[in-house]
C-alpha cells in the first residue's frame, strides 16, 4: 500500500495544483469583499420646489439635508441629491428632468404642485406635467415616492376638487406610492410655518421629515441599509 508523504511537521503534502486551488476560492472571496466595499450610498432625488429647496433656510436644514440625515440615523447608507427650485411649476420640474437625472438615481422623490395651485394653473397642465416625469422615471425603472400638494381653498370647490385628485390618479396610474401631502402636519401651523404662512421653518422641516419617513424607507428598501 503506498505511503503518502507527508511535510515536516507530519502534514500531508499540498500539492501546486491544490495551492491554485486556493488561490482561485481567495481571489473569489476577496473579489467579492471588494464589490461590498466599493458599493456606494443609494442615491435618492428629491425633485421639487421652494418646500424641496429649502427656502429661507440655512442649507443645513432644507428638507434633502434633514431627510438623509434621518435615513443615516437610522442605519441607511443613501445621498439624498437637493433638486428643489424655488418658483418652479410642474413644467419647470418636467423641463429640466433630464438634468436632474445626471446623477443617476437609484430612486426619487417627486414633490411638484404648490405653485401651479398658487398661480391657479389648470390642473389639466398639472397633471400632464407630472405624468409625463412619472413617465420618465419609469421608462429609466427609478422607484419613485410622489408627494401630493392640495390647492388653496379659496381657489373654488370644483379646482380643489379637480387639483387635489390630480395626485391619486397619478399615484393610480403609474403604480406608485402617495404620500397625500407633503405639508401635512406643517400647514396651517404659525408654530411651524415662516411669516409667510407657505413655507416650514427648521421645525417644520423636520416634522415633514418624520412623517414621510417611513414611506422613504419603504422606497429604498433594505438594499440601501449601510451595512451593503
């Protein structure tokens, strides 16, 4: 019966093939540890308007700022891009998409409405705009959170009606979530709101930011976590 050799220690012998063997499982091993480590945060747009931008605010506390600050808190590796614009309108977020896209999000947030309602533009245009962005995002396959406005009330009962619905049926059509509106909890609140009645203070950033969390979260999902 053939006896094995063995090293000097009693070991048995491994053979260059054997070693290569190795080598290859370690390079598997470690290539993949290095894909986990190159893997960047997730990054989410915020597309929107003055209430996006953070208008009137220290940057430190524009919505974009205080929401991925929030995600991180909470064990999210994600970049959270500001594409907030003060004074634009449904058309001017749709204008510009393509440019906001640059970054190449993972995910989005869309928060348009609250000035086309301002100006009383028809909730036709509204509704055009924002399909066609929702559109977009979906043919490029970015989940997307849109954030509902509701008109003035002193805009009349069948514009109200027509402008606040405009948001389920989009949320409706394309399959996406609804957060219903973005100021809730903020609007309507002196405490909460700058002295021109529209936009939150700091305070009221983050009572946005808490609210629409959970809904952010379930956005990005657990693939966004920091340990990915």
């Amino acid at each position: 019966m053939p006896v094995k050799a063995a090293g000097s220690a009693g070991r048995p012998r491994v053979s260059c093939g054997m070693r290569w063997g190795y080598g290859l499982i370690a390079l598997f091993v470690n290539a993949g540890a290095a894909r986990a480590m190159d893997a960047g945060p997730v990054t989410l747009l915020a597309l929107g308007d003055s209430l996006t931008a953070g208008y009137n605010l220290p940057a430190a506390n524009a919505f974009p700022v205080r929401l991925e600050s929030a995600l991180r808190n909470a064990g999210y590796n994600v970049r959270v891009i500001n594409a907030g614009v003060s004074g634009d309108t449904t058309a001017d977020g749709r204008a510009r998409l393509d440019w906001a896209l640059a970054d190449k999000p993972d995910a989005a947030i869309v928060e348009l409405g609250a000035n086309d309602a301002l100006r009383g533009l028809a909730p036709a245009m509204a509704f055009a705009n924002l399909d066609a962005i929702l559109g977009t995002l979906s043919d490029r396959r970015i989940p997307v959170l849109l954030a509902g406005m509701r008109a003035p009330r002193n805009m009349g009962a069948d514009y109200v009606r027509s402008f606040d619905g405009l948001y389920p049926r989009l949320a409706a059509k394309w399959k996406v979530p609804l957060y219903p509106f973005f100021l809730e909890g903020v609007a309507l609140h002196p405490d909460l709101t700058q002295p021109d009645g529209l936009h939150p203070t700091a305070q009221g950033v983050d009572r946005i930011v808490g609210s629409i969390l959970p809904q952010v979260e379930a956005l990005i999902g657990p693939t966004a976590k920091a340990s990915r």
